[in-house]
C-alpha cells in the first residue's frame, strides 16, 4: 500500500516500513471567566442584594453548546451567589470588588462552582471575577411643629426621618440637634 498525499512519482512503499503511530497529545482546559454582579441599597442585609446574570466573553466559549449550558445555568447561579463576609449592612456606598484573589466580595456557593464544571464537561479552567455595587439609600427628614409669626417655636419634633438605615436614625437625630 502506498501512503496517499505524497505526490505523483513518489517512490515510498509503506510496505518496506514497520510504520508505528505515535498520538500523544494533550488537549489543555480553556480559560474561562464568569463575572458575578450585584447591587444593593446601603442599610440593606445581604439578602436584599440584587444580582445580575452571570457574565461572560462569548469569544471565551468554544462551543454553541457550552454557551447553552452556561445559559441554563444563569438562575443556578444567581441563586447560589453569595456574599463576601467582608460585606454587611454598614458596608459603605461605593462599588467592590476582589482584586487579590483572596477576599470575595460575591462568590457561588461550592455546589453550584461544580455543576458549572460538570455542565461544560471539565473543559474550561474556570475563573471568577465579583463587583458590587452599594448604592445611595433615600432619606427623607424635616423639621415639623407650628408657630405663631414674630414668636419662639415651640411644641414640635426636631427631625423626623423616614427610611434611616438601622443603627443610624439616633445618630442624625443627634447631629440634627
């Protein structure tokens, strides 16, 4: 039998070769990264917090397939996404995020990070990115009571707040005074 491709008036025969085939190669997993994140109002609970789909570089995806299992698994995950403990009620107004590697500030819960693998069949070395963001919380506060022009106010409440984080209302009641 003579080897196909070698081109017209080659001389090889493969019946002069004891031909062995050699296939020793690796297929290396694929990096992905998933990017998880969320908001919610300062004063809020971590329960409060509102997620949004799970992200991720389509270009990162190999195959329609991986694309449709990472879709199915979109309320999975936002389900199972939780808070750093870094992050409470307190927790400042601003937007976070872990940049060591180390500290979380949202991550999936174990059980969810392996269905993920399970589902795109350990083909992707997978990675994840978090950010949240704390938003402003509305306050409302006024000075209510009544007086009689020309003279000293008296009977009234010198704020009232409406909507104050927990912990905070008796410290504004005090700045107020």
């Amino acid at each position: 039998d003579n080897l196909t491709g070698l081109g017209e008036g080659s001389t090889f025969d493969s019946k002069n070769y004891d031909i062995t085939y050699v296939t020793d190669y690796t297929v290396n997993k694929k990096g992905l990264e998933l990017t998880l994140s969320g908001s919610k109002t300062y004063g809020d609970d971590n329960s409060q917090i509102q997620y949004k789909n799970i992200g991720y570089d389509r270009n990162q995806v190999v195959t329609e397939a991986d694309a449709d299992a990472l879709e199915s698994l979109q309320q999975q995950m936002k389900d199972s996404t939780v808070a750093g403990t870094a992050i409470t009620e307190k927790t400042g107004v601003g937007t976070y995020a872990d940049t060591t590697g180390t500290n979380p500030v949202l991550s999936l819960k174990e059980t969810t990070k392996q269905a993920v693998a399970d589902k795109l069949k350990g083909n992707y070395d997978i990675t994840y990115q978090d950010d949240l963001t704390i938003n402003q919380r509305e306050l409302t506060y006024g000075l209510t009571g009544t007086k009689e022009y020309g003279r000293t106010l008296t009977n009234y409440d010198p704020l009232q707040l409406s909507n104050a984080a927990t912990g905070d209302e008796g410290t504004l009641k005090a700045l107020a005074m």
